[in-house]
DNA sequence: CATTAGATTTCGGCA
DNA sequence: TGCCGAAGTCTAATG
C-alpha cells in the first residue's frame, strides 16, 4: 500500500501533488478550506468552509461538510478531473457528459492532502432483499400458506411483474406481492394493480401481500380491497453462511 | 482549525487517537485495512481491503471502497461509538436505535490517522427542481400556454396531489403534472390517475406533462391518454441571482 | 415521532 | 446507451 501525504502545503506544492495522485488513479483526500460552484442538472454554490474532499480511483468526486451522510456537492463515477493553479490559488474541476456537470473547488488552504492506492478485492455480501425473499418462499411455499404452490416467478403482466404467482390448495390463483420491509400504501396499489389484470376471473384470484410488517393506512386499503397480509421476515443469512448450513446438513 | 494526524498508528495509539477524537466529536478520516460487518435493515459483510473510513461530527459513519459514489457500509447522523481493543486489534462499533443498526469495523492496520474540527458555517443554496418549477409556473402562467390561469397548486384528489390546477383561455380545467428531469411512463400513467379524478367532466379537463424532455414510451402513452405535453425547463438561477436580477429592474 | 414525496438520487440489470 | 425499478436509499417538510 502506498500512500504520500502532506500538510498545509503550499499552492506549488497542492497542484503538483494532485497532479501527481490524478496521473496515477489514486484515492486523494484533502481536507480544505474551499468555495464550491456546480452546474448540470441543477445548479449550487456554496460559500467558504472547511470541508473534505475525495477523488477515488473511479472518477467518483465527493465534497462532505461536517454533517449528513450524503456529500453536500458531488459527480458521480468516471468524472474527468483538472487541477490548475490561478491568482495563486488552486481550482479542481471535475466534469463529465450526458448529462453534461461540472463541478469546481476553489481552494483558499488545505489543512491536510493525502493520496493512495490501496489493495481492495472484495465485494459486499448483502442480504435481506425481495430477491432473497422470492427464493425463500419457491423453496419453501408453507411459509406463505399450507398448500400453496407457486408457478412462477417475475410473471410479467400489463402493469409491470408479478413477484410471485401460484395456486392455493383449491387450485384458485394467487398473486404475491413481496415487500421486504414494511410495507405501505403504495405496495398494496401495486398488488391491486396486478389484481386488476385478472378481474375477469377475480372470483377465482387472491392478492397476498407479503412482508416484515404493514402500516395502518396501508392494511385498511388492503381490507377495502379485499387482499391479505401474510407477515414475512425477509431471510438475512449471507450466501456463505446457507452454504455453511448446507454443508452442514448434508455431513 | 485544529488537526491531529498520525501515520502508521499501533492498535494502542490508535484506539487513544480515536477515543480522543470522539470525545471532542471531531471530523475523523481513517485509511485502513479492515474487515466490516453491518447488520439492521439487511445484513452483510465485507472481507479484508484497504478502505477509507469517515466519522463525522453529527455521527454519520460511512465507509468507501475505492469505486462508486455511495460508501459501501454507513451508518445516518447520530449514530454511536465504541473503539476497542481486543486480541490487539481496534474494533469500531457503530449503532443506532430505530432502526437498531450495527455496523462493525476490524481494523488490521491503520496506514492514516486523522481528526480535525473545522469551521463551516455555509449552507449549500440550490436551484432547479420541481419546487422551482411550481414557483415559475406560478409566476409567469403562459410557459405553459397563452391564456394559461393557474388556480391552485398541489391540490389534494384522491389520489394524490395534482401539482397545478387551473383553467385555460376556454374556462377548461387544466391538470399539470411537473417533472424537473426527463419524464418516463410512470409520470403519465401518475397524470392519468389524476386526469381519472374528474372523468364525469373529462371533456372539459385537459392533462398537461411538463418537462425537460419525454421518454418514447411516454410519449405514446401519453398520446394514447389524450394528454399533452409540454417541454419545460426547471429554473437554475441561485437565488440572490434572481434577487440581484429583481434589485436591478427595481433601480 | 411517523409518514411522504423528491432527489444533481445512485446503482444494477436488461433490452 | 437508455430506461426501469429497487435501495440498509437519504433528506427535509409536515402532521
């Protein structure tokens, strides 16, 4: 791992530091005070503070004051940069097209600049997701309901797809809609939209929306609707994890 | 403006470095090589690389890898700390309740260490978006069309909110849908629900999609619904530009 | 405190 | 490349 940092450097020195990190894709960090002016999609300026600047090696660009998660001025990935020095004070630039934005720092004094390129090839396992969910309930259908038996998955209809389509124990149709976190008014409209593709056989049709839980509002619509709720904890063991339990069980 | 830095730092240092730092809840930045673990909303775990860990002032935690814009572990404002020690390993634990969320951090080895309390009074000003559209529309009707009156803006229907409501140069009502970036199907078919709200009188009810531009697909359904469209850019003057604009017709 | 709608959403997947 | 949908979305405003 290398990394090269500097304090309180000078003008000189910041431009051919950053020249140097940008030539080699490097993830840069400084900490700065700074003017900040973006232009694109919509357009910010923002005044002279102490912030935190980050180039990484993918082109990404991101300004963070002391506060909110996300950065105050950003670009996303593959941003093209440019650093130039003018009346003795360093400016970045960083643009990229469609949309065409550009975002620009001008840097009164940097506190602390550092670059480096570092060893990282690892992805994140994630779970706990609608897809995890839909393989949850194909691979155990009585988690929804004694019975049932699902047909297909991602059934496409005119209003979008269908999560999960089946059929109960008597054989009538059954929509599912999967959620997997609490579940809103705006689930229950899209399972009803899906409901209404069969209207014609609605007698014979069921629309369950599944999922961890479900706000007040959006139950009541549910019951006006005449559709049920089936409580559903979306699975959050990691991949390696329910390989891990496989490997066990089969031992 | 105060900063700390250390290279380098030994477990021992660095969990004094960090608990030091928290205490003053400084803007921390650490570049390390670490293992994450995360569980609340999901669940999932990142093995060994080099990665830049960021804890802010407000308690935001967030953690990059050296592509994408977003982190790929975080934690919103106000979350907690804990820095450990254990097997001679510092171990950063974040959480927060409501959610509870967890999100771990094994540090292996710190390459850079450093806090920093800064000064940042600024807030970012911001143009160009549907607020400001309403705003314009409001302000000078005919963009829409001549004749154009509004009525009312973000009137409540069933369904919704119609963004603006009023009445063109025949007395017919007239329902605009904004959108400050390229519209797709779900802006008309969002139109069309409103559009519905008045069907007793749908000959004298007109559906106006204003926009920057419009997909395709859009544009037919859109055709198809019997509605229009208009194309419309959000206003991206900051506003003491407008303000300097203003003060200069006042003159 | 919970809910909602908008976002410079970002990001991934698919046509 | 463009479009669509999901997200540990986040965030500010509102009841």
């Amino acid at each position: 791992m290398k990394i090269k940092v500097k304090q309180n450097p000078e003008s000189m020195e910041l431009i051919n530091f950053l020249n140097e990190a940008l030539s080699k894709r490097a993830f840069i960090i400084l900490i700065s005070c700074c003017r900040i002016k973006y232009r694109g999609r919509a357009t910010s300026k923002l005044g002279l503070g102490d912030r935190t600047i980050v180039i990484k090696s993918d082109g990404s660009f991101l300004i963070h004051q002391d506060h909110n998660l996300d950065p105050v001025n950003w670009q996303p990935p593959n941003c093209k940069f440019q650093a130039i020095i003018e009346e003795n004070k360093v400016f970045i630039r960083g643009f990229r097209r469609n949309p065409y934005e550009s975002l620009e720092v001008e840097i009164n004094k940097t506190y602390l600049a550092s670059y480096h390129v570092g060893n990282d090839n690892k992805t994140l396992e994630l779970a706990g997701y609608e897809e995890d969910m839909r393989e949850m309930v194909f691979k155990d259908p009585f988690l929804i309901e004694k019975g049932f038996r699902p047909t297909s998955r991602e059934y496409a209809v005119t209003n979008g797809f269908i999560d999960i389509l089946g059929k109960d124990k008597n054989g009538d149709l059954v929509i599912i809609e999967l959620k997997s976190r609490r579940a809103g008014i705006n689930a229950v409209k899209q399972l009803k939209k899906y409901f209404d593709d069969f209207e014609d056989h609605k007698k014979f049709v069921r629309g369950i929306l599944a999922a961890p839980s479900i706000t007040e509002d959006a139950m009541e619509l549910l019951e006006k609707y005449k559709m049920e709720f089936k409580e559903l904890e979306p699975p959050k063991e990691l991949n390696h994890e329910k390989n891990l339990t496989l490997d066990f069980f089969k031992k």
